[in-house]
C-alpha cells in the first residue's frame, strides 16, 4: 500500500513537470488612443499545459479577447515573454507566425466569421493551405462530419442555423489537427440547445487530447471547462480547478429526457 503511494507521488510530479504548452510572462498590450493609454493586457502570467481546458472569465473589456489573439498569434503584446509550446513568439518572423498558426493553432472567433456566399465545404477547405487539393477536400469533409454537418456541405451560412454556423466555424479549426483550440465566446448567440451541442464537441476534441482555451462570460459554460481563469483590469486574479465539472453529453440526456417526458404528459392517455 504504501509502496504504491510512494509510487504515485513519483509519478503525480512527472504529469506536471511537462512543458507547459501556452507559457505568458508579465504581458502588457497597451493601445494608445488620441492622448489616452488604454492598458488592455497589464501584467498578465499565466501558463496552459497540454491537455487542459480552460475558460478565461472576466467582466467586458478585461482584456479576454485582447489576450486570444495574442495566444493565437493574431497580434502581440507590447512587452512581455510568450512561450508557445517552448519557443518566444516575439522572436519569430511573419513567416514564421503564420507557419505556427497554421500548424498548431485553430481559432473560433467571436460571431462565426464565415464568408457569406460560400458553402459550408468551401470554407473550412479554403484555409486549409498545404496539400493536395483533394486531400484538402477530405480532410473538409471529415472535419465537417465530426462536427455533426456531413449532410450540410453545400449550404451557405444563411441556410444554416446559428449553432450550425458555430459548427462550420468549429470544423474551419480543427482541419488542420491543430494542437490547440482557442474559441472566443463560441457560445456567446446560441440558444442553451445548441451551447450545450458546442460543449459536447469542445469536450470531445479536448477528451481526445486537444488543448482548449475558451472565453465565456456564462457561468454555466465555464462550469464544463476544467479550470477557470478569471481575469480583470488585464490580469489573472484568481485561477480555479472546476469542482463538479458538467459533461454536456450527460446534461443534453436530461434534456432531451424531460423533453420526452413534457410530450408523453401531453399526449392522450390512450383508449383501450
Ligand atoms: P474583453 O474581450 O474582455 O471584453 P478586450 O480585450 O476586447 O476586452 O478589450 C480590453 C480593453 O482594450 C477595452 O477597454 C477595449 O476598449 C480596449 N481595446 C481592445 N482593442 C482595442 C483596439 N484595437 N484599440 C484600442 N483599444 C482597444
Ligand atoms: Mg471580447
């Protein structure tokens, strides 16, 4: 018994000495307006290790969007380090953020950003740069049928409802098999149905080893997530473990169960 404890605390260290895979140092991104600083990011540290999901919480205008696009890639912090996956991102070159972006990071942006006249197929295939045309087409597909939209390549963003949209927007990200996922209020205009839907894909992909960061500002949604940052002013101030985590293929079963159960009361009791 005591053995195996032993053995156990051995090995608890391993599991967190990995490298973390998202590691910020004292980040500040500040926006000058006119004569006005605008501090958005104001000595952020925060480190994400693989395999975890983390919702970034925080009132608006903490800086939750300012500080994705900077783990994406998308922009970067006016001082500060930030380590992706062990290599310091103001170090590299445009090639070389682009290469990144591509490889290991998928983006799902706040409000979808699907182009409009193009089909469902077309845009998860279009950012897909490397391969053969018919590769990326399959890779498309697939992505698109993982998310629950194989009988949906062909519809256009207005054909389709809002939490299929997120669903397009979903499979955009994960075509390229990127290590990381990272989502800005991907449930932000959805029904509670179809937020539950996106969580159970969030779920899966992260159950499949993804590592996912998420910004919500609903409660609930930050309750499926497995840690919690929140943040305010551009800062961490307080970092949680979720405790009774929700798992939305189980809240979804209640659903569709008390939906069930609302019909069956409704109906006419049968006449023998
Ligand atoms: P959140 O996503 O938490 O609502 P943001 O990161 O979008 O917050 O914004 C943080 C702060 O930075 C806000 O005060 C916002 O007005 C400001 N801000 C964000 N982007 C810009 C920008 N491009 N130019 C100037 N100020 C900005
Ligand atoms: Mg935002």
């Amino acid at each position: 018994m005591l053995r195996t404890l032993k053995r156990n605390q051995k090995q608890a260290p391993t599991e967190v000495s990995k490298e973390p895979l998202l590691k910020l140092r004292d980040i500040h991104k500040t926006y000058i307006m006119g004569d006005q600083e605008v501090r958005a990011l104001d000595g952020l540290d925060l480190d994400v290790y693989p395999g975890e999901f983390v919702a970034i919480m925080g009132p608006s205008g903490s800086g939750k969007s300012t500080l994705m696009h900077i783990i994406g890639c998308l922009d970067v912090p006016t001082e500060g380090s930030y380590y992706l996956d062990g290599v310091e991102v103001a170090e590299m070159d445009d090639y070389e953020l682009a290469r990144i972006r591509n490889q290991k990071i998928g983006f799902i942006f706040q409000g979808f950003n699907l182009l409009a006249r193009t089909t469902a197929l077309e845009n998860v295939e279009l950012p897909l740069l490397y391969g053969k045309k018919k590769d990326r087409t399959d890779r498309a597909i697939d992505a698109l049928e993982r998310v629950g939209l194989g009988d949906r390549l062909d519809h256009r963003p207005n054909e389709l409802s809002g939490g299929q949209q997120q669903r397009v927007a979903i499979a955009r990200a994960i075509a390229s098999d990127p290590a990381l996922l990272l989502a800005d209020e991907p449930t932000g205009n959805l029904a509670s149905q179809q937020s539950e839907e996106i969580m159970q894909i969030f779920q899966e992909l992260n159950d499949e080893g993804r590592t996912v960061v998420m910004v919500t500002h609903e409660p609930d949604i930050g309750q499926h997530c497995k840690r919690i940052v929140h943040i305010r002013d551009g800062r961490v101030v307080d970092d949680e473990q979720v405790q009774e985590r929700l798992i939305a293929s189980e809240v979804l079963a209640q659903l569709k169960a008390e939906r069930e159960q609302q019909q069956a009361s409704r109906s006419p009791v049968p006449v023998s």
